[in-house]
C-alpha cells in the first residue's frame, strides 16, 4: 500500500508530472485506445458475418435464380419450395439422423475411453494420443479413406470392411454405400412428407467415419473433465462403502454434465452444418440418401446458379445451428457477468 | 517403515477387459492409416479390392511419387496461404484477447458474445455475399482472397484462446506497471508479450491446423486448379476418370503429414487449443 503511494509521489525521469486537466483528457484516450485497437476486428465481424448473412437473407427471398442478380422481392415462395421438395426433406431427415447418432457414438465411445484411460492404466499417453490423432486430420481426407474402406464391391464377393466382417464371421453389410434404403420406412406418413422416414442404409458408413474422427475429442473433453474431479470426492463415497459403479454413477457422472454440454454444443453445431466428410465421401448420393443442406446449397448456388435457393437453404441452415448456438452463447454471457 | 509384507500385485480380471477393449479401440483408430500405408506401396496393378487387406509385394514409394507430382502445386498454395493467414489471425486475435480480458468497457462481453457467434455459423450463410465481395476487391481466385477469409473467420477462436489465457494473468501485474507510467501499449509489449509464447504457439497450431484442412473455402473461393489449396486438389484426385486407389491413399496421406507431424510433436499444445474452444474459460 505504502509503496505504491511512494512511488506514485516520487517523481521519475521521463515522466512529466500532468496538471489535472491533461490528466483527466489523458485518462480519456487511454480508455478509447482499446476500443480503437480492437475497432478493424469488430468492422471486420460487423461486415463479413452480420453483414453477410443480412445480404444473404436478402437473396433468399429474392427472384434471383440465373447468372445475373434480380433481388427484387419475391417473398418466401424459396423457402416454400424448400419445404416441399424431395431434395430438402431428405437433407433434414438425414441431418437429424445424422446429428443424433453421431451425437450418441462420439459421446458414448469418448466417455468409455476417458473412463478407461483414467483408471491408473499403463501407456496412457500411447493411447490417448492413438485416440485423438483423427482431430488433427481434415475431413477431406477422413472421407477419402473411408469412401474406399467401404467400396462396394460385386455383389457375394465382399471388399473393405465387409471383407473384414465377413473374415472375422459378422454379417456382411455390402449394401450399405449402395442402396437409397430407408431403414423401415414405410408406414404412414402426413401428406406433405414426400420422403420416407427413418435410418437411411447409406448413412451408417458416414456415421462411423464422423464418430472415427471426433470420439477422440470427446474422450479428451471428458478425461479433462474427470482429472478435475478431486480424487478426495470419490475416495470418501469409496470409504463409506460404495461400489465403482455408484461412484461413477452417482458422483463422476454427474458432475461431467458441464463437459458433455459442452460437447453437445461443439458436435452438435458441427454436425448440423456438416459438409466437408459427406462431399468427399458420399457427395450426397447414392439418390440423395446421405444429402446434407451444406452440400444442396452448394450445388444448387455454385453449380445451378440458383442464388436465391441456395440462400434460402443457407439461412435454414444457419437457424438449425442458431437454435442450438444461441441460448448457449447467452448463457454464457450470463454466467460470465455474474462472475 | 511398515510391518506388513508389500502386498503382491494382484491379477485382477478387470484389468484384462479394460487393456483388451483399449486395444481394440486404438486399432480402429490406426486401421485407416494402415490401410492407406499398404495401399500407397501398392502399384495400380496390384490394388484389387477384394484383396485389400493384403500387404503389398515390396516397399515401393511409386504411388507417393505420382501423388507428390499432382499435389505438388497446391500443396504449396496451402503453405502460401496458411502462413500468413496464421500469423495475421493470431496477431489480431492477441490484441482482441488482450483488449477484452484486460480493459474491459461497459458492453465488452456483450461484444465478445457477437464476436463468437461468428464462428458458430455455418458458412453457407455468407458464402454468396463473400464471393461477390472478393470479386469486387479483385481478390476472388486467389491465394490472397483466401488470406482474408480465413483471417477474418479466424478471429473468433483466436479471440476467444487470447482471451481465456490473458484471463489468468494477474491483474496485479498489470496495475504495477501501469503505477511504473506504462499505459496500453507499454504494458502490452513489457507484461502481455512476453508472458504470450505459450498461448501464440496454442493459436498458431490450432489455426494452422484448421486452414490447412479447411474445404469449403478452398473450393468456393478458387476458380482454377493454379490457385487451389490442397484439400480441393485431393478431393479432385478421386474424381477422375478411373479411381487410382494407390495414388489416392498416398495423396491422402501426404495432404495429412504437415498436420500430423504438428499433432505428434506438439501435441500438448494442439490438445490445448481443442479444449481452449469448448470448455469455460
């Protein structure tokens, strides 16, 4: 305390002593130096992704469907199209497919390992790094890998994975990257739902790829998570007599909630907007069985020129990730100021 | 001192099954890398897909050969725009973090929150209006315009690491050298850098990372196969005529070495900057 005093009144070399006036402008410009620093950066967000997203709203209820730009308005007619075409239904049923199954895998096989890794194991580093390798891979080459691990091959002569099922006595599942099969399908459907509902056959090897890359993420989120528990926690539950399992049941699991919030959050925006893995694996087929809005957009904008379609289907998408994104984000902020 | 007998280690069964299924696991993991291994040492004459599980006949580095000669030029696209594109974003992203951890004005959380919804969003949702602007900048097709992409849709992470690490520097050192008559600029170069090795090389990864895998951009942004990066140029392999699977694998393998060797070298920091996006601060 005294020594700050004291080396405030003491006068140094270089630093002139301010009348109070120049002080007080002094205090000012050194509070709008921050917000000056950071000022390109928030034009920069300002523009490329508020901006962008407002002119891309724009277009979606434009008439602009060719090479030259007609924004005039044409109302949601777009978004109606969407909404009942073939196409578009097929993308939300496989991205809620999609989302939900890799959702569950990558977070059941992550916890697993984190569990296993965390139970004093030999050549822990050795594995974890196994585990986490595929993270640092793009999705361009995971889909290119596994694209050959299941090529189909003719029919009763099985290749890739199947041949390896088959060796090792499972069932084949040759079909898989071949058929538009709707997994059951059938039965009764509202009238406006043009697609059958249910698990398409071509998606399980895009799901299994998807889970290849990511599960190693959720292991590390959930082994950070469990070496933040104090041992002291679950040695007392373990002294007062409780077995491994209602230890990890009633004290480990719960209090990994955060983590697994937090990875819903991660996957889950990454799943909705999946592109990448699918176009390189799959490209959407077989009859758009594996279809995503990200890869509809794309072709649609960018191979058809229908700008206003492609903006339509770009804005659904940016609402499916936004449902998700958005609470969490405002939670955040709340908890944060709380702070 | 203790009177009883160290206790023999005991075999426990359990031990079995824990080491048996995290064996499993981490042979799923490797069974990729494998198979593009032997599949890449394989000549085309060789690749039969119903045998292929089988090891190739010799080691031979044709197939890497052929898939360097196609790759060769975006791969070094990829470079020119990784490395500038890495260092512009964490410079930005320092400044940002150090600006909203430490001098924090009334509505700065709130702009932190816009901030990382940037990089939440799909980005099909600025695709169109980002093409059409490169276009007017003259950037649309080059390896610049991809620089500014990815500096601009980099800022959000990079904020947002620079920020959680500058969190947890004391604010006490920060006050000292401001007592010292450092004002922002000072105490950012004499206190903030310094103390910023770790967090540059945690950024610097993770974006290094992410440009250089990145796909949507790449293929968007580029009109000719002189301008695009290597992520394009591999998904262009398997597109041909008839699929080379050997050239494919190997080109495969080749897109993934410069982040793999980062991934085993500095691992630790790689891991950081995973974790830095998705836990709390």
């Amino acid at each position: 305390m005294t020594g700050k005093v004291i080396e405030e009144a003491r006068p140094r070399p270089g630093v002139a002593t301010r009348p109070m006036a120049a002080r007080s402008r002094y205090r000012l410009v050194e509070r709008l130096i921050p917000i000056l620093m950071i000022t390109p950066s928030i034009i920069a967000i300002a523009v490329f992704v508020y901006g962008f997203i407002g002119w891309t709203t724009v277009v979606s209820v434009s008439r602009w469907q060719g090479i030259v730009p007609d924004l005039s308005f044409a109302g949601f007619r777009n978004y109606a199209a969407l909404l009942t075409s073939y196409r578009f239904q097929s993308d939300i049923r496989n991205t809620i497919v999609f989302t939900v199954f890799f959702l569950i895998g990558s977070l059941s096989i992550g916890l697993l390992l984190a569990v296993l890794l965390d139970s004093k194991v030999r050549g822990e580093s050795f594995f974890r790094t196994v585990y986490l390798f595929p993270m640092a891979l793009s999705f361009v080459v995971t889909g290119t890998v596994w694209q050959w691990l299941f090529t189909p091959g003719a029919p009763g002569q099985p290749t890739g994975l199947n041949l390896l099922f088959e060796q090792i006595g499972l069932p084949v599942f040759q079909t898989w990257s071949t058929v538009s099969h709707v997994w059951p399908g059938g039965g009764w459907k509202p009238e406006w739902l043009r697609v059958p509902f249910g698990v398409p056959l071509a998606m399980i090897p895009v799901i299994i790829a998807a889970i290849w890359q990511m599960s190693g993420f959720t292991m590390a989120m959930y082994l950070a998570g469990l070496r933040a528990i104090p041992d002291e926690l679950r040695e007392a539950a373990r002294v007062d007599g409780a077995s491994e399992w209602q230890v990890f049941r009633w004290i480990t699991f719960p209090l990994l909630q955060p983590v697994t919030l937090s990875a819903v959050i991660v996957l889950g925006h990454i799943s909705l907007k999946i592109f990448d893995l699918i176009m390189t694996q799959t490209g959407g087929g077989p009859g758009f069985a594996t279809d995503v809005p990200g890869i509809f957009m794309y072709e649609t904008t960018f191979k058809s020129n229908k700008y206003a379609e492609g903006a339509a289907v770009a804005i659904v998408m940016l609402l499916m990730v936004s449902v998700l994104i958005v609470p969490y984000l405002i939670w955040r902020l709340r908890t944060e100021t709380e702070r | 001192m203790s009177i009883r007998a160290p206790r023999a280690p005991r075999f426990h069964p359990t031990r079995l099954i824990i080491y048996s299924v995290m064996i499993a696991f981490a042979a799923f993991y490797l069974l990729p890398v494998y198979l593009m291994l032997i599949t890449g040492m394989k000549s085309f004459a060789e690749v039969n897909i119903s045998r292929m599980w089988d090891l190739p006949s010799g080691l031979r580095f044709d197939s890497f050969l052929a898939a360097w000669q196609t790759l060769k030029p975006s791969f070094l696209n990829s470079i020119k725009m990784v490395v500038p594109a890495t260092v512009l974003s964490s410079l930005l992203g320092s400044m940002n973090g150090y600006v909203l951890a430490k001098w924090k004005f009334r509505g700065s959380d709130t702009l932190f929150t816009a901030i990382l919804f940037g990089m939440f969003i799909p980005y099909q949702s600025i695709l169109i209006p980002l093409v059409l602007t490169l276009q007017r900048m003259g950037l649309y097709g080059s390896i610049p315009g991809l620089i500014l992409t990815h500096v601009v849709y980099g800022i959000p992470i990079t904020t947002l690491i620079f920020r959680n690490y500058y969190a947890a520097i004391p604010t006490e050192l920060l006050e000292a050298a401001k007592v010292d008559g450092a004002g922002f600029f000072g105490i950012y170069r004499r206190v903030i850098l310094p103390l910023s090795a770790t967090g540059f090389v945690v950024v610097a990864i993770w974006q290094f990372t992410s440009i250089w895998n990145e796909f949507l951009f790449g293929l968007v942004i580029t009109n000719s196969p002189q301008q695009r990066p290597v992520t394009v140029a591999l998904q262009n392999i398997a597109g041909s005529q008839y699929t080379m699977w050997n050239v494919q694998m190997a080109g495969a393998l080749l897109v993934a070495l410069p982040t793999l060797l980062v991934y085993i070298l500095l691992g630790r920091y790689f891991l950081r900057g995973l974790l830095a996006g998705s836990l709390k601060g």
